[in-house]
C-alpha cells in the first residue's frame, strides 16, 4: 500500500567545555552533536485523526526537550502537510520559540524525492574503509547546472587564502573542478613564515566532516543563520542548493557525498564562513580541507583558537575531533618523527638531483622497503610503506624496478592502499601484469570477502588494461560481493557478460529505485553496451548519456564528450568559470529538447 510518510526531526549541538587547563599535547574541549529523528507513517487510508493523537502525544510528552532544540518538520503528501501544521500550531502554544522551527515539505521530482550514489570503499592506511560516493548523473546534473547559474555567489570558495587546498582550474586536468594539493616544500616554507615569533602550534580538524555537514548549513552559510530561517519556504538560490545537493544523497539532510567536485565547493562555502569568524578574531591560521593549524604567541591564544574554532564550528552543526587536537611548544619538527627518519634513510646521492646520479639498486630499494616496514610497525600513521615508495619510485634502476614490484604486492595484500603504486610501477618496468596473474587474483578474493572497493578495482584495472583475465572462482566472488565498482571493470573483459546480466536483472527487478541508483554505473555500462534491453528508468537519463556517447570506462578512444572536455580544457583559466560552464554540452540543460534527450 501506498505509505505517506511524516518525518519529525529534531536537533541540537550541546556544547561541553571541561574546566581543566587545556596543555600541549592535551585537549578538553568537547563539541557533542545530538540528533533524535521522530518518523510517523501511515497507510493510505489511515485517519487523520488517528496519526494527529500519535503526534499530539509525542510533543506532549517531550515539550520540555523540544523547546530547547531545533526542529525541523518535513513532509512528503499533503496529509503529512496538515500534520505538520498541526505539531507547528501546537509546538508554538506550548512554548516554542517560531524561530528555531523549520517547515519544509519534499521535494520530488519524477515522483522521486532524491537519487541514492555508488559507493566506492577506499581502504586508507589502518584498513578501514573511507566510503566515497559516485553520484547519480540525474542528480549531479542539476547540482552542477545550480553552481554554475549561481556562480556569482559562490566563487568566494576559489579567494580564501585561509584554505591551502580549494577549488581550482588545471589545464593538466580533465575535469572543470579540482582541488589544489600544494608541494611539500611550499607548506613547511609557509609553516617557518608563519610561526615566526609563535611558541605555540595548535593543530585539530572536524570530526566526520562531510559525513556531518548538514544540508540546511549551506543556506546559513550563505547568508546567515537567521536570514536564512526567514526565507526557508523561498525559491532563492542558497534553498535551491541546498535541495539539489540533498537530492544526490537519497534526499537527506545529514551528509553530502565524499569525492565529488560539487561537494568540496558546498563544504568550502560553509568553512569558510568559519574562517571569516577566525579572521575576524586576528588568529593566524591555515585549513587543509578540514585540518586546521595555527601559530599563537601564548598558551592561552592557543587555548582561545580551539574554544574560537568549537562555536563558530557548532553553528554549522560541525565538532571538533578531540583525539588529533593537541597545542605543541614551539619549536617544534614540522614533519613527523617517521617522516624525518624515512628521509634519513634514503641514498645521500639524492640529494644531488643530477640527472647522472646512479639509480637505486634492487638492494638499496629492499633495504630502504624493510626500514619503512620496521617504521610502519612501531608508528600509529600507516601511511608510512606509501611515503616510503613514493620517495623512491621515480629513482629505480631497472632490477630495482622487478624487485620493488614482488615486494610490493606482497604488502599490497595486507595494505590495499599500495595497488595503485603497483600499477604505476608494472608501466615503468614495462612487465605485463600477467607475470603476477595468481597473486592478483588471490588479492581480489581476499578483498572480494572483506568487501573493499579499491581492492578489487585496481587489480581488476590492472588486469583490464593488460588484458589479462581473472579466474572464474574470483569473477564469481566479485559479483557475490555486490560491489558495483568492481562488477563495472569485470563487465568490461566480456567473459563474465552472461553472469554480471543476471545479477543486474535482479537488481532491475526490484521496485526499489533507490537500489537501482546504487548500480547506476553498472546499469548504464551495461545500457551502453546493448547489454539490456530496457533502460531502468523511465527519465530518459541514459538514453541522453548514450546519446552523447558517454562512457565511465572508456578503451584507447576518445568520444564525443572527451573531446568536447579537452576543447574546454584548453579554454579554462582560473578566473573563468562562468565562460567554462557556458560552453558545456555535455548533461546540460536542453533548451529545446527533442524526445530523445532528458531534461536536466
């Protein structure tokens, strides 16, 4: 049956301050999110009256926390619509203050009050998986077309000295937007002009940061707190972001996706304004997306930028994460013990950067490997085996080339995080991977049964692009996974055709469309290919990506769309990106859309 949903959600940010002296190396400021969700369905046909006396009861008997809260009251039918004018007539009558409520109904479109993502699970260096999001085409089209109409308002983003790493324009790049990482040298240059005359540092960053940005945030963001609450039911277009951005994450307000470009400009918006505040208040400072670092004369300024920083932070619904917030006595390494002892052990002739300086022998590169093995076991970062054979890759000689290889994806099976730089080195060596075939496919099943995205994929990326095919049993076990990624590259050597389709018709089966979202990469690869005879969605948003000859994993051609991206390219400049989008055709807006094409 039919359901029609009432969703009661209420929040608030309880901030929490110890009366202990704050030392170096210690932290006792506690920033505490809290966020109770009350849900009300019914049955179509289901009285009013019957859900108004749930509802009645449910205010009744938590007044004296609601009052004390944010609230938010959203509905998604116009029986949910009266319900909520109801607890908002009641809410008020007991004591509620009118500015701290928020009334919005769901927005829909196609009947759809959002798109679900693929998710991509990035191992990072303790293992655990960082879950990054590939975003709904349908959805992003309408986010990025909301950015660019809006651009006006949001190049702010691109003119924050405050942030090392924002939005930018690369013409080595082939996407519009991405983030400007720094050299090395360039932020311990700007760390020795900044701390100068400091005999402190403090450094700390946002807990959970883009899985705790709240969507509303954005329009506080941008134009404040309370002009925002004022203008909650306007078509503006800080409202009009911020339902577009929910809309790429299943319609929720609490998380925006990790890895988009879109996203680093919405949370880039928001800190921002967090760093207007700290500006404001004289503090030297630098942010690393969300990582902050600042230089203070005393204690107690270093005390005052993290209790500073918590507020402005709490606004936004944002925390600090206490375990890395620490004030360090000037002065101080600027790199990690492990860092320093890494570079130590390294070859002196490095040093030197001549071109006629010998290469690193196999024995030089194994013996560096087993330092970096015996660091990694007794330091907390586990970053340390990718540092260490990033710091040689470049300066092997050719046997160091096949050494560093089999040491390296020998660690690649404990550290997933290391197959990238496997593959980088299998093309310096100019080994074809088929050399390593059982290894890689003992690699994917074992990634396979602990459901790690990038543990699959690169090797299954490295495979492709070798043309080496793994094992049925491994094929077998990628699909059991359910890993979208993974199935995509699998889809891609053919052989597995017959086995990826019946996955995905089960998949096309459901009614759930937000299932079928979180495949939308393999439905439309396999849409691409002819594969189905069906499209999955009634929109017509991969008829208009086949129209332009879309392709997520393409093969030694470049399509329509990638050469239209190269043409844009070469016309980027880093104060351009109004000309930028304009010029774009690829998801655009139509216009004039004839019936093959969807409406973005």
């Amino acid at each position: 049956m039919k359901n029609i949903l009432f969703t009661l959600l209420i929040s608030t940010v309880v901030v929490g301050c110890s009366t202990a002296h704050i030392a170096p190396k210690e932290n006792t400021t506690s920033i505490i999110p809290v966020v109770y969700q009350y849900d009300l369905k019914a049955d179509e046909g289901q009285e009013v009256n019957g859900l108004s006396h749930d509802l009645d009861d449910y205010i009744n008997q938590n007044i004296e926390s609601l009052i004390k809260l944010d609230i938010e009251l959203v509905s998604s039918s116009e029986t949910g619509e009266v319900l909520l004018k109801t607890a908002y007539g009641l809410l008020l009558s007991l004591g509620a203050d009118s500015g701290k409520i928020i009334v919005s109904k769901l927005e829909e479109s196609n009947g759809r009050s959002g798109y679900d993502l693929v998710e991509y699970k990035a191992t990072r260096y303790n293992n655990v998986p960082r879950v990054l999001g590939l975003v709904h085409p349908r959805a992003y089209s309408s986010l990025a077309k909301c950015i660019h109409d809006n651009w006006g308002e949001l190049k702010c983003v691109t003119e924050n000295e405050n942030s090392i790493i924002k939005p930018e324009f690369h013409q080595s790049e082939k996407r519009l937007v991405v983030m400007n990482y720094e050299e090395p040298f360039v932020k311990i240059s700007r760390s020795h002009t900044s701390s100068f005359a400091k005999r402190f540092r403090v450094h700390t960053d946002i807990a959970n940061c883009f899985n705790s940005i709240y969507s509303h945030s954005i329009a506080w963001a941008a134009v404040g707190v309370k002009e925002a609450k004022a203008q909650q039911k306007s078509k503006e277009w800080f409202n009009r972001l911020d339902t577009y951005q929910r809309k790429t994450k299943r319609n929720e307000t609490q998380g925006i996706p990790i890895g988009s470009a879109a996203s680093s400009i919405v949370s880039e918006l928001i800190l921002g304004k967090v760093d207007e505040f700290l500006i404001s208040k004289n503090y030297e400072f630098h942010r690393y997306i969300d990582d902050y670092t600042c230089y203070c004369v005393t204690s107690e300024d270093a005390q005052n930028f993290i209790q500073d920083l918590a507020s402005s932070l709490a606004i936004f619904k944002l925390t600090l994460n206490l375990k890395k917030t620490s004030i360090i006595e000037l002065p101080a390494a600027f790199e990690d013990e492990w860092v320093l002892d890494l570079k130590s052990a390294l070859p002196s002739r490095l040093g030197n950067a001549g071109e006629n300086e010998p290469k690193i022998s196999a024995d030089e590169a194994l013996t560096f490997l087993n330092k970096a093995i015996g660091i990694n076991k007794s330091t907390p970062d586990g970053s340390v085996l990718k540092y260490a054979t990033s710091l040689i890759i470049n300066y092997l000689d050719e046997n160091a080339n096949i050494s560093l290889l089999e040491a390296l994806l020998n660690l690649a099976w404990h550290y997933p995080v290391l197959l990238p730089l496997f593959d980088k080195l299998l093309e310096k060596a100019e080994i074809n991977a088929g050399v390593f075939e059982q290894q890689l496919n003992v690699i994917i099943q074992e990634n396979a049964d602990k459901f790690r995205s990038d543990g699959m994929s690169w090797p299954l990326h490295t495979m492709l692009i070798n043309n080496v095919i793994p094992k049925k049993e491994t094929a077998e076990k990628v699909i059991a996974s359910g890993d979208c990624v993974a199935i995509t590259l699998l889809l891609e050597m053919h052989d597995f055709n017959a086995m990826i389709v019946e996955f995905a018709n089960t998949i096309i089966a459901s009614d759930d469309n937000y299932e079928k979202d979180s495949y939308w990469l393999l439905l439309y690869q396999l849409y691409l290919k002819d594969l189905l005879i069906d499209e999955p969605y009634t929109d017509k948003v991969f008829s208009c990506l086949k129209k332009h000859k879309v392709n997520f994993i393409p093969r030694n051609t470049k399509t329509k769309a990638e050469i239209n991206c190269d043409k844009i390219q070469s016309e980027m400049t880093s104060n351009a990106l109004k000309t930028v989008f304009s010029e774009m055709t690829i998801l655009a807006v139509n216009k004039n859309p004839d019936e093959d094409s969807a409406v973005f």
